[in-house]
C-alpha cells in the first residue's frame, strides 16, 4: 500500500520547515532543543478528544531518591471498587518525550477504556544512561503493586503499553517479570508494543529503506542510542535490545503494531519471528501506510481515534479476562 495521504501531506510541511529553516532534524539539535522541539510539534498532531475524564498528578520515587512525575488518567466512576490499570510509558528515543507529548494519546485510551491510566516519565538521557530508563519503569511498576490500592488501583490487573522506546521498556518489563517474579511480582494481562525499539545493535534493510522522510529518521535513531549507552555493547543488553532476552514461558501475551513506512519495521518482524519461535503469544499487525509514531497523529489521519478504540477494547477484554 502506498503511503497514507494524509500523513504525506504531513511530511511534507515537515519538508517545507526543513527547507525555509523553521525545524531541524533532532539529531542536528542539542537533546535541550530537541525535547522543546519534540513537545511544541506535538501539538500538531493531536487535540484532546471530548470526554470527561479525572486528570491527577502523581509523585513516584525511584530506587536513588529521585521523584518520577506521573499522570492518572480515569472516567469517573460510582462505585469504589479498585479498578484495573494500564502503564504507559512514552517514546522519544530515552532523549526525548514527556508527559505532555504523549497527554493526548493516553487520554484517548482512557476515555475508550474500561481502566485506569498511569502514564510515568522516566529520566532521560545524556544526562541518566542506561540503564537509568529500564530501573525508573522497574522503580514505576513497583510501586504500583505497592501504592496502587491506595489509588484505587487493581494491581492484579495490569496491562502494559508504550510506544517506540516505551514500547522498548515495556517488552524488558514483561521479560523481567516473567524471569524474576521474586525481584519484580508483576504479572501483566497483556503487553502493548506500539512500533517499539527490538534490536538497537543490528541494523536492517528498513533502516536504509525508510532511513529520511518518514518522520523518524536513520541518523536521529543513532543519534539516540549514542547518547543513551554508556558503550557499545549496552545494545546486546535485552534491557535495552529485548530480541536478545530469554523468553520465558510465562511471558505476558504480546500485542505488537509496526508500521508500514517505519525503519524499525523490520527489527519489529524479527521479534515477533522470536516470540513465535518460543511458543508464546504474540498477535503482530502491520499497519498499512503508517509510519513511526501514528498512533499521536489523531489529527492527522483520521483513522487513528479509531484504532486507539479498538486496541483500548482489545486491552479491556484482557484485563477483564
């Protein structure tokens, strides 16, 4: 399928701001400029739906003293029984991302949703290396388990979810709770890895296929990983590449989206290859015409509220399940 006529007609004023000097490649960027750059061009992509929803801010402490903001997202409700939850973990390359980018997204899923919302911030990098973002969403989900009844919270029934590096955090999330449930007894319904980072040591042919003009872009990617390890070889650590994890046969189902036009496509086949492999549970769509980061284009494609509501309902079946 070619690619989604309204997401060309996106990038192509992305092209028009590269070329009169209003924008810069985020690899052209200091991390500084390119996180202000990240958060402003979110605005473009989506508006907040119509809804009601209880928006709460939150405080997490992580394992060295830092506090972790976070956001819960949920319908009101008349009764008081603990609800099920959903953590969402933001993408941004661990450079780059926010709360406030992905606030549209996870309130699209919490008003289509019959579950809580908690989104978390992790630290980002050059300033925290790895594997500071894998230890706060570890620090995130522990204290869920811990905290979350006193929010009303059913840690009992989580699913997970993230796009492109959270995607990332939630595949090594999964992974460690299948393989040390005495570290962390977390036992997630399902696991959502919007086209996620798999594999950042191997290069495929995708990246070089779709390597400039599809939003994400071969060089930003590098650029990200770069500034994220503290060396090379941190990118054959499954908490940073989860291609190269064990997979145990508890792992939590898998529900992976890739996109058609993304140089992560390939990396995203490979895992889903690897999971099937081991005789788990994966269901692996590629969205046809999409590039990296569709699902905040609400605004863009039309399409994309649509989906939202539908992988909400897939996610509420499992948590109900």
């Amino acid at each position: 399928m070619p690619l989604h006529p309204d997401i060309e007609g996106f990038l192509e004023l992305v092209e028009l701001g590269r070329l009169t000097g209003k924008s810069q490649p985020m690899h052209a960027l200091t991390p500084q400029e390119a996180r202000r750059q990240f958060d402003s061009t979110s605005l473009l992509l989506d508006s907040a739906p119509a809804g009601q929803l209880e928006v709460t801010q939150l405080v997490i402490p992580s394992r060295d003293g830092q506090q972790l903001a976070a956001r819960c997202y949920q319908r009101a409700v008349a009764e008081q029984a603990l609800r099920p939850v959903l953590m969402y973990f933001h993408g941004g390359g661990y450079v780059v991302g926010s709360l406030d980018s992905h606030d549209t997204l996870c309130r699209r899923l919490a008003l289509a949703g019959d579950f809580v919302v908690i989104s978390a911030d992790y630290r980002l990098a050059p300033e925290h290396k790895f594997p500071t973002a894998f230890n706060d969403a570890e620090d995130v989900a522990l204290w869920v388990l811990a905290e979350g009844a006193k929010h009303g919270l059913d840690a009992t029934r989580v699913a997970l979810a993230g796009d492109s590096v959270g995607g990332s955090l939630v595949a090594a999330l999964a992974i460690q709770a299948a393989l040390a449930p005495e570290q962390l007894p977390l036992q997630p319904r399902v696991q959502v890895l919007l086209y996620p980072v798999l594999d950042a040591a191997v290069e495929r042919a995708s990246l070089e296929r779709f390597a400039d003009g599809y939003l994400l872009e071969k060089d930003s990617l590098r650029w990200f990983y770069q500034l994220y390890e503290r060396e090379r070889g941190d990118r054959l650590d499954w908490r940073f590449s989860p291609i190269y994890a064990p997979f145990p046969s508890n792992l939590a189902p898998t529900v992976l989206w890739l996109a058609e036009f993304d140089p992560l496509l390939d990396e995203g086949l490979a895992y889903a290859e690897r999971v099937r492999s081991a005789g788990l549970e994966i269901t692996c769509e590629v969205k046809a015409g999409m590039t990296h980061d569709f699902a905040r284009m609400g605004e863009v494609v039309a399409e994309v509220p649509g989906m939202l509501v539908a992988l909400a309902g897939l996610i509420g079946e499992r948590l109900r399940g």
